[in-house]
C-alpha cells in the first residue's frame, strides 16, 4: 500500500480517532527498522493521534517519546504480542506492571489463545481450532 505522510493522515479519515503504531518486527511489523527509527516515525505522526501503541519492551529506551504523548494529552498504550503461544498469567502481571510503571495509559495484550495442556506459563501449546 501507499504510505501516507504525516499531513494526509487526517484529510484521510478526518473524523476518526487515530491510533498510531509503527510495530518493531519481532512482534508482528512489517519491516526490520532501528528503535529510533520507530520513534521517529511515532513522533511525527503524534500531532495527529488520540493514542499511540508502543510495545513494552521497547518502553523504557521511550521514555521521553512517552513523556511528550502525555504532556499533550496522547493515550499511550503499553502492548506485547506472541503469536506462537499463550503467555502464563504470571508473565502477563510482570509485563502489565512494567507497562504501568513506564507509565502507560492502557495495556495491552496480544496472542494466541490455546488450551492449556501445558503447565508450563510461556510454552507452546495446542492452539484452539
């Protein structure tokens, strides 16, 4: 698809609250580009978001990306995404207490939930069909 630059954004959906993401690889993006790059890329794109989605590992080297959302009002949300597995309720309390910690207005959550035929908290499991 065509990119848009940051000021098409809102001559393209005018009226609606706009989310902006720019997902790192290993959780689903499209492309393999550096940490600041993505900061970057959410900066510029920040006059124009409700919110921003930021992966909470990538929450801590944000800091300031997440201060400067905050200071103008942005929903920052703190989200982690495994595809291949369900993750334990015990990692899922550790990342959400790390996404409050970096300060992050929503957490949020994505996998792939699965039967819990393992005990083990983060390993594969059957997935449902």
């Amino acid at each position: 698809p065509a990119e848009l630059a940051p000021e098409q954004v809102m001559e393209f959906r005018p009226d609606m609250p706009l989310l902006v993401t720019v997902r790192c690889h290993e959780e689903g993006g499209l492309r393999r580009m550096p940490e600041e790059e993505r900061f970057s890329l959410l900066r510029a794109y920040m006059p124009y978001a409700t919110a921003i989605d930021i992966e909470i590992k990538s929450m801590r080297h944000g800091r300031e990306l997440v201060m400067e959302a905050a200071d103008r009002g942005i929903l920052v949300i703190g989200s982690t995404h495994d595809f291949q597995i369900t993750p334990g309720v015990d990692y899922l309390r550790e990342q959400e207490k790390k996404a409050r910690a970096y300060r992050a207005d929503i957490v949020k959550f994505a996998f792939t939930p699965c039967r819990p035929e393992s005990s083990s908290s983060r390993s594969r499991k059957a997935p449902l069909p």
